[in-house]
C-alpha cells in the first residue's frame, strides 16, 4: 500500500511531532508499504522519508520545479517525480497513493489533505484520508468538521470517510475498514 504523508517542510516546536514522523516512517516500513510524498529533505518531510529509508523502505518524492530550490530535494530517494506546478503535485500524489495521511503541518499540509478529503466526499479519490493527530495538533479542525455535521453542512456519512487519530494502530484498522467496504 502506498502512503502519501502531507507534512511540514519545518519540524515545528514540539519534538513530538518528529518523533511521529518517525514512527509513521517506521510503521510504514514495518507493514510493507511505500512512502510518497512531497520530495523534501527539510522538515517533517525529511524526518518521514529518513525514517522509512533508513529501514530500507520504497520513497517516491513529487516536487514541482519551482520548489527544488528551496525546499531541497531528498537525494536517497527511491523515485524522484518532477512537475510542474502545485496542482499537479496534489494530483500525483492522489494517483499515486492508497492512503493520505496529514502529520503536522502547515496551510500548505492543510490545504493537500483537505483536497484529498473533498475529493473524497464527491467520489474523485477513493482513498482513506486521515489526521495523524499528534499532541491534538488538529483538534480545533475535527472540532470544525463536527460543526459541520450539527449544522447540516457535512453529512454523518461523509464525516466517517476522515479519521482523526494519534494511534497507528487506529490508523491502520481505519484503513483496513475502509477498504472492506
């Protein structure tokens, strides 16, 4: 299974958030799945890629042109996609994964991952989305979702294709469930 990984190209300031981008990299090694994600080697980016590379895993990076430079490519890559643009990169990553997955980010990380689930909502991804909820990062978001459904903006149904968790093992039987059905 492909795991694309939304995060922040910064490690942010609370060391547990690349503590979960490793433990997410190391997950995803230990379960026989792949890596794809943004192409970084900065940040949680990088701290999520490191991981599953160190344990031998698969990496496939998507980096539109102009963010080379500065975001700064990961050279151990296993599979470096270039393209052109943001929008492309957001469609690449959906094509090419099973899973998207949020750690920390920011409005960047919230945008892809909120595009993923929108998609999802009207049949054009039909992945699993999921909010790796370290230290209640996203709350206040799933708090807002909840809103959505009191208030006849989201229904009940669509509210379950998203999952906000900071368990792997939660994370692992959401995907497991959703593709049972």
């Amino acid at each position: 299974m492909r795991i694309a990984v939304y995060c922040g190209a910064h490690l942010g300031s609370d060391p547990a958030y690349q503590e979960a981008a490793k433990k997410l990299g190391d997950w995803i090694v230990d379960n026989n799945h792949e890596l794809v994600y943004g192409g970084s080697k900065l940040g949680l980016m990088g701290a999520v890629a490191n991981s599953v590379l160190d344990k031998g895993g698969t990496v496939t990076g998507i980096m539109p042109k102009f963010l080379q430079d500065r975001e700064r490519i990961h050279t151990g890559l296993t599979h470096l996609i270039t393209v052109n643009d943001l929008d492309e990169r957001k469609k690449a990553m959906m094509q090419h994964a099973d899973v998207c997955l949020a750690l920390p980010g920011g409005i960047g990380t919230l945008e892809e991952i909120s595009e993923a689930y929108s998609w999802a909502r009207v049949g054009q991804n039909n992945t699993p989305c999921i909010f790796f909820d370290v230290n209640n990062y996203y709350a206040p978001l799933q708090t807002f979702f909840d809103q959505m459904v009191e208030q006849n903006f989201l229904s009940h149904e669509d509210r379950q294709l998203v999952l906000f968790s900071d368990s792997l093992l939660e994370i692992d039987t959401f995907i497991q469930d959703y593709y049972k059905k």
